[in-house]
C-alpha cells in the first residue's frame, strides 16, 4: 500500500496534496460502550424487558440507531422483528435518554487528544463520518474537547445514506479538496472498511473497538493498536 504523504508535502499534485483522515466516533476515538449499553437498557426497562448484556449491546452498534434498536428489542423475542410502532417509540425514547446520558462515562481512548494534537499541527485535515445521529456526535466530540481538529462532524442522519454508503466520503473528498489517493477511512469495525471499499480509498482499522472481530472478515489495509500508531503511519514516523 502506498504511504500516505509527509507533513511537509504542499497541496499541489496528488502525490503531495495533504492526506484526510476520517475517522468513525464509536470505537475508534472514544469509548461510549457503557453509556450505549445503559441506554439500551433504559430503553428495554421501559419496555418491560430484561437487560442485555453489555457485549451484546456492543455487538449492535455500528449502524445506527434504527438498526441498534431493532437488534435489542428483537432479542426479547427469539429474533423476531418489533413492529414499527415498538420500534418508533423506542428510538424516542432511547435517543431523549442518550441524550442525558452520553457524557455519564464516555472517554477518549488513551492518546487520542495527543495524537490528534499531533496530526492537527502537521497540517493533516481530519473529519468525522459516523453512523451515530450528528447532534449527538457533535455534542460529545465538544463535550470531550477535540472539535477544534476536524474541519467536519458528519454523521448518521447527516446524509441520505448511512455508512457502508460512500456518500459521506465522497462529500468530504469534495469539501476538503483531497482526492481517493489521499483519503483514509479510521475504524473499528467491517463498516468502516466496507464505506472505505466503496469509496475506493484507503481502509485502516483499530484493534481496540468494539468489533474488531469483524475486521478478520473485511480486513483493512493497516490495522493498529492505538491511536498512537495512526498517527505514526500517517506522519511516516515511530509511535512515542
């Protein structure tokens, strides 16, 4: 796989235009799996339904709320779908109680803000494309204090399409001027690196998600153990 280009590069040709990097939110940049799982929950409580288990809360998440939803109430039922109502009123409820709650315990995984730091002042133009609904992804990327490194916050209902879709890709390639050869997809899971296919840029997975079994399926083309080491392969450089 071709490396991504030095931070000194300037933005004239595309082997020396200034790479993006787009990172997914959930599993990639921050740790909101207990905040998620005490959602879903809440929202199964509210339901008259037992909990789950945490991992198998985690095992859901990825591709937005609707399909979160209907994993966790169809668990009540053997496998059996909720009806569009059940599923209506859950998302209401499970999204007013995130809402209140998605701050509780969700943290930057370890060296996230460092790394960052880091790639922002190389120059690197970063953005976000989650499936997570963007006012919420953009109320805890503030909430935890990294906003001021992306130049976009996209998310879940932000487009027509959701990831694996390359819709959000191709939106940010054109806002930030950057071509296919220059683009980087960062994530957790096969969705990543399925939205990344699509497009036809470059897929780069993290170990330390929530489904990086998933990866074995639809495997990157890099995967890393910490965002230490993206930010090392990105800069052509050893992780600190």
């Amino acid at each position: 796989m071709e490396e991504l280009p030095g931070a000194s590069d300037a933005c004239e040709t595309s082997t020396t235009m200034k790479p993006l990097l787009i990172f997914d939110l959930d599993g990639t940049l921050i740790d909101s799996r207990l905040d998620l799982a005490s959602s879903v929950n809440a929202t199964r409580a509210h339901f008259a339904m037992p909990p789950l288990h945490n991992d198998t809360v985690y095992s859901y998440v990825g591709n937005g709320v609707p399909v979160l939803m209907q994993k966790s109430l169809s668990d009540a039922r053997g496998g059996a779908g909720a009806s569009e109502s059940e599923l209506q009123r859950a998302q209401e409820f499970f999204l007013e109680y995130y809402r209140q709650h998605m701050l509780d315990e969700t943290t930057l995984y370890p060296g996230t803000t460092e790394a960052l730091a880091k790639l922002f002042e190389a120059g690197l133009k970063m953005a976000i494309l989650t499936n997570k609904p963007v006012r919420f992804s953009k109320a805890i990327v503030e909430g935890l204090g990294i906003n001021p490194y992306f130049l976009h916050v996209y998310g879940g209902n932000s487009f027509d399409q959701k990831k694996p879709h390359p819709m959000g890709i191709e939106t940010l390639m054109a806002e930030c001027h950057v071509d296919r050869a220059n683009t980087v997809m960062i994530g957790d899971s096969s969705v990543d690196v399925l939205t990344a296919r699509n497009a036809a840029v470059q897929a780069w997975g993290v170990s330390y998600g929530f489904q990086p079994e998933t990866l074995v399926t639809h495997p990157p083309d890099w995967l890393g153990h910490s965002m230490a080491e993206v930010a090392a392969k990105a800069l052509g450089t050893s992780p600190s």
